[in-house]
C-alpha cells in the first residue's frame, strides 16, 4: 500500500521536473520517447539521385513509417536530439553520466581490424539513458565537435534503434557489449560507476576483458516495458549470425537486408531446419523504391507474419563477417515488424527469386494481412 504524503501538486511538480531532465531517446520534436527508429534512404531512389540525407522515422506513436521533415544532416531530427544530450548538454564532462561512442570505422582515425563489427552509442546516468545502434560508419561525430552527419554516411541506406532503458539494464548491456568488442573511440565511465560496470571501463580503457563462450543471447527491458533480444557474438563464433544462430534459435526463416560486396557475400541458405534469404529489392509506401546494393543498413526479419519478428543490428552476410564480432537487437512488436515486412519487394527464396507482392495482395494461405496497402 503507497501512502502518498505529500500534497499532490508537489509530487507532480516533482516528478515531471525529474522526467524532462531524464536522459532518453528523443523523438523528432525533442520529447523523450522508449523508443525510435530510422531508415535513411539511399541518394539512389526510384533510378534518381536524391539528396541522400532523407529519412524514415518511426517510433510507437506512429502508424507507420513517416518521411522526415528533417535532413538527418542537420542539428534537428531524432537522431541529433538524443545525440545533443551529450553534444550540448554537454553531459560528456560531468562525472555524474556513462558515455560511449563506437564504430568500428571511427571519425577521423584509421580503421582497426580486430575490433567487432559494430556501431553505437551510449549515455547514461545512475536512472537511465539510450542505447544507439547504428550502421554508419565514421558517427558520431567527437563530443567536443558537436552533432555532425559524415558525408560518407549520405550515399547509402542506413538504419539506427534507439532505446531507452534504465540503468540496471545497462549493467546486461555492458555483458553483451563485451562480446561485440567494440572500437570506443571517446567514452568515460567515471570512478563512481567502476564497481557496478568493471567491463565497461575495462573496454573504456581499451583493454579487452575476458569471455566465458563466444555467443550470448540476453532479452532487454526498455524503460517502457518493451522487450527486446540482444544476440552478440565473438568473433571467436565463426559462422554466419542469421543463418548459423539467430533463425534456429528464434524459429523462423529470415529475410535479411544486409550490405553484400559481390564476390564475398553468402547466397540465401535452406540447409538448415530454418531458412535465410536475401532480400535484393525495398519498396517504401508511395512508391519510394531502391536496391540492396545501395543499402548499407542490417537488418532482417521473419518471412512469416505468425513470427512477427525484426532484427537489427551490426553485422552483413558477408564471407569477412563470419570471423567478425557483432550483434542484432530483435524485437516482436507487431508495428515494427509491420513496417519492415511490408517494405521487402523481393527476395531470394530457396528456388529462386520471390517478388512479395503476391503475398501482399493475397497474402498467406488466403489470409490477407495488409489490407490497407
Ligand atoms: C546536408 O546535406 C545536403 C545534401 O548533401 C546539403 O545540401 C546540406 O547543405 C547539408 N546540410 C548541412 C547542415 O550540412
Ligand atoms: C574524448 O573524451 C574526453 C572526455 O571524456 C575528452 O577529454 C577527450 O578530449 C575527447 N576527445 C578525443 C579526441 O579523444
Ligand atoms: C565529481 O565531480 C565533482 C566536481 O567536479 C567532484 O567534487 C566530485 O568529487 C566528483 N566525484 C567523483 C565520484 O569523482
Ligand atoms: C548454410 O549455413 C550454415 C550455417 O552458417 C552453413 O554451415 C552451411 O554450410 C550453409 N550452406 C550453404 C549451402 O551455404
């Protein structure tokens, strides 16, 4: 039984000051939200070159994916909210906050092999933060430079979740993180944090800590109560992370978007009890059309609707990527997987190429699931 003492105004007063200076993921406007997603559209669109700064967005208010008023370049935008919580609030130089910044094609330095495939940010305080997963390379941009969008970035098509959690979460997310080994190339996690996150600091530090097997699967709370699977490996896990793990364990055959290089990419693979095909072509409402190859986002999900699943994450289905750490974060919430299922145009099947329409119009075993497309 809560006793509620004090006089009501102050406890609102008191917790919605608390709230609006909780650090989150930020939606469009800058409110906070549990979470959001991005796709940024390719500069090559329906056979026309674009600005290539454009951008989906998503998040759980919404029906379905909205085109952006904002050019992710620019400082408005999700991304640059939830991002300038650490550019403009400068919570980089407070003891009081975990940041970290990785990429394993980071900002201005050179290119590390041995680190994990893998892109993201971090910050958080003792109450909660955002955890970014990314697959930009050279972002974000150094705290002291303030958001910036790298030119590179705008070619191709690029994904990014943003989560809210609160901070026990962040003590399973420092575990998975160890697997990932991730490139910090700007981070703190001050000596107040040092006996709840000892790896974080370790990996902070630049050292590399100890692992108990090379693969590690953890489910994750949001702050909002929405659940999600964090899948990471080592790159000591030499296998495919869709076809040799995450489709088994999750029990459902995959259509996966991944940035394939020709001559090193691994075809759609039915050997296994579950399948994992190629998705070659992704088609937004109102015709916005474009081809895997000038995609460079990872991300898959279940081909069929009774899986309702969606990952997304860090690692492409590419030869050089079996031996590669790096990680997917799923979900089962039907809005997301909705919005991604219905953007696979076609795919590679097990015997052969499989254009989705059919399935959108008449949809599986008769039932239709889309009627509004
Ligand atoms: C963002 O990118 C577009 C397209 O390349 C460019 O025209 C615009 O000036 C850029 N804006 C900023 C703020 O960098
Ligand atoms: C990275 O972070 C620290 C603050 O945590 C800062 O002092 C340092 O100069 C930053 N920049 C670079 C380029 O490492
Ligand atoms: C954090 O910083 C403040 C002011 O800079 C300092 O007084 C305090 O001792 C620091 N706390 C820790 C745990 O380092
Ligand atoms: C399919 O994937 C599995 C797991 O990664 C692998 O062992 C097998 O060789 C692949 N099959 C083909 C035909 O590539």
């Amino acid at each position: 039984m809560v006793h509620f003492t004090l006089p009501f105004q102050i406890l609102v007063f008191c917790c919605c000051a608390v709230c609006s200076a909780e650090i989150s993921c930020k939606n469009e406007e800058g409110e906070p939200v549990d979470w959001f997603i991005i796709y940024k559209l390719p500069r090559y669109v329906n056979g026309d070159i674009g600005s290539g700064v454009e951008y989906m967005y998503l998040d759980s208010s919404k029906e379905s994916w909205e085109m952006s008023k904002y050019m992710i370049n620019s400082s408005q935008g999700a991304i640059a909210n939830t991002l300038n919580q650490l550019y403009m609030g400068k919570e980089y130089k407070f003891n009081t906050s975990v940041y970290a910044l990785y990429n394993d094609a980071p900002p201005v330095l050179k290119y590390i092999q041995q680190y994990g495939h893998t892109k993201g940010a971090l910050l958080f305080d003792r109450s909660q933060g955002f955890w970014l997963s990314h697959s930009i390379p050279h972002f974000p941009s150094f705290p002291e430079r303030g958001y910036l969008y790298p030119s590179s970035g705008k070619v191709n098509g690029q994904t990014a979740l943003c989560v809210t959690y609160q901070y026990q979460e962040f003590l399973h997310i420092a575990t998975q993180l160890v697997y990932l080994y991730p490139r910090f190339y700007n981070c703190s996690v001050p000596a107040a944090f040092l006996a709840d996150l000892p790896q974080l600091a370790q990996l902070c530090a630049g050292a590399k800590p100890q692992l108990s097997s090379n693969k590690r699967m953890e489910q994750l709370f949001s702050a909002g109560g929405e659940k999600f699977v964090s899948f990471v490996k080592s790159e000591n896990f030499v296998d495919d992370i869709y076809t040799g793990w995450v489709a088994q364990t999750l029990g459902a055959d995959l259509l996966v978007e991944s940035w394939q290089t020709q001559g090193h990419d691994l075809p759609s693979n039915c050997s296994l009890p579950k399948h994992t095909m190629n998705i070659k072509r992704i088609q937004f409402p109102r015709s916005v059309l474009f081809h895997s190859h000038n995609d460079h986002s990872k991300w898959c999900v279940s081909r069929l609707y009774e899986d309702q699943v969606t990952c997304l994450g860090d690692l492409n289905r590419e030869r050089g990527q079996l031996w590669r750490g790096g990680g997917l974060i799923c979900s089962f919430n039907p809005l997301i997987y909705k919005a991604f299922r219905e953007v696979v145009d076609w795919y590679i099947g097990c015997t052969g190429p499989v254009t989705d329409v059919l399935y959108l119009v008449f949809g599986v075993n008769g039932v239709t699931y889309w009627p509004d497309k």
